[in-house]
C-alpha cells in the first residue's frame, strides 16, 4: 500500500457534504447569503458596516467551534495530516488568497452554492481550479516527486 | 437571533467540513492524485454538499425573503472573463500545494494546530494583496481606456 494513502470514507464524506450543504441552503434561508467561506472571511476584515461584520464573525466562531464539537463527540480531534512545508502552505496560501478573490469565490462559493443556483460562472470557475489541482498535484507527485 | 442562528450555520458548516475530510490536506492532495494514492472520498463530499444545496435552494429562494433580511443577496454577474477563470486556476493550483481551501482551513483553525493559522493568515494577506492591487491597476486601465 502506497505511504500516503489515507482511508476511502464515502459514508462520512457524504454525511459532511450534506451537513455542509444544510448549512448552505439554512444561511440562504435566514440571511439570504451564500456560503463561500472566501466571502465570508475577506468582508470579516472588510465589512461594509456592524451588522455585515457581525454575522461573519458569528459563523466564523461556529466554524472555529467545530473541532471542540467533534471532540466532545468522538473523543478524538478531526485528523490531520499536512503534507506541505511551511514554505509550501505560505505559497500555497497566497495563491489561494489572491485567486478566490479574483474569481470571487472558492471550493464553497462556486463550487457548492454557486453550481447549486446552475451559475455558468460558478461551474466555469470549479472546472479551471478542479483542473488546476489536478494538474498541480500531478507535477508536485510525480514529476517533481515531493 | 441573527447572530446565533449565524453561529450554528458556522457550527454545522464547520462540523460538516471536518466529518468530510476537507481539513485534511492529505486526503484533499490524495483525491487529485488519481496516478497515485487516489481518495476518491471528496466525490461524496461534493456530491452530498451540491445535492442538499440544490433541493434546499429550490424551496428557500422561492420564499418572498429570507428570515432575516429583505431580500436575497445573489451574485448578479454573469459573465466568464479571465479574471473569473485566470483566478480559478491560480486558486486551484495554490490547492494542490497546500492541500487546503477556505472552507476546509477555517473551521480547522479551532483545532489550535499552527500549520492552519500559517495557511489562512497567507491566504488572507493573498486576499488582500490581491484586492490592493487591483484597486491601484483599475484608474490606469481607466485612463488607458480614455486614451
């Protein structure tokens, strides 16, 4: 078995991807916003008044919550494995940043909210990053072989 | 209420993005590694996350309003222009780096572990950078325009 297999979860993938839905369509419903975590944290630091800056805050002290959530729950913190460097996660990082917020969107925005309200924009943007990631992760496998 | 009903979306998103596996960057890298130790856990993930968020979007957007505002804040773009896919793509290949995105980094922030806050304070300072220096390219496009 290859080193950096990790586990097939197709149960729990799926249960997190509806309760990660859920809370897409219940913030829709109760403040009528979409759920793209890049929105949600760039007008956190950028808000236009009290009240826009309150209700990020409120969701990103829920997101912030959930580990304690899963540990009380399971008896073990979610787990993690990084396998990038620090330089890699600041570069990384930075890209991220400055391409969700020139395409106005992430993982979340576009590719739940936006494909799930059929936005061509949103569909077009998840293909380019999903093809974008594939790509990069094959160069950084199996030609660079990090 | 609106803040609490805002922190318990928070909660569910968050919970929602650890049970899934998105904050884990190694089982993120191993789903685009298709040639190698392929996950193919994400599939169920996007697939739970757009299916829920279809069915429940047909109800909720046919309402008046939502509960607490006035009306539904939707992105009235419609265009595909290069920003949108130039942007997509360098977002994707920062995901392939990092193993993370927002939505996966953020809630695994309250897991107190140093290598997120290293990510999301990048991606921030990205955001950011990213949004000054568009701002200082807009008036000279503008000029260039109008010459």
């Amino acid at each position: 078995m290859n080193a950096l297999a990790t586990e097939f979860t197709p149960a729990a993938s799926l249960a997190g991807g509806v309760l990660i839905g859920a809370a897409a369509v219940f913030l829709m419903w109760t403040h009528g916003r979409i759920a793209g975590a890049t929105g949600i944290l760039t007008r956190f630091f950028a808000p236009k008044d009290r009240e826009d800056w309150l209700w990020r805050a409120a969701v990103l002290a829920g997101m912030a919550t959930a580990p304690a959530m899963y540990l009380t729950a399971t008896g073990a913190w979610p787990e993690i494995h990084v396998p990038a460097q620090p330089a890699m996660l600041i570069v990384g990082g930075l890209l991220v940043g400055a391409g969700v917020s020139l395409a106005g969107g992430c993982t979340s925005g576009h590719g739940v909210c936006g494909i799930a309200r059929l936005s061509v924009r949103s569909i077009a943007a998840t293909l380019a990053f999903m093809a974008a990631t594939f790509a990069t992760v094959f160069v950084i496998r199996h030609l660079i072989g990090a | 209420m609106r803040a609490l009903s805002a922190y318990l979306i928070g909660l569910l998103f968050g919970a929602g993005s650890l049970i899934s596996g998105m904050g884990n960057p190694a089982k993120v890298i191993n789903f685009f590694d298709i040639a190698g130790a392929w996950d193919p856990s994400l599939v169920f993930v996007m697939g739970g996350a757009l299916v829920t968020t279809l069915l429940g979007y047909r109800f909720v957007l046919a309402q008046p309003a939502p509960l607490f505002d006035g009306g539904f804040n939707l992105p009235t773009k419609d265009n595909i222009d290069e920003r949108l896919l130039g942007g997509a793509a360098v977002f994707g290949v920062g995901w392939g780096i990092a193993g993370f995105c927002p939505g996966g980094a953020l809630p695994m922030l309250g897991a107190g572990d140093l290598r997120v806050l290293l990510f999301v304070s990048a991606c921030v300072s990205g955001i950011f950078l990213s949004r000054a220096l568009t701002a200082a390219l807009k008036p000279t496009a503008t000029k260039e325009t109008r010459a």
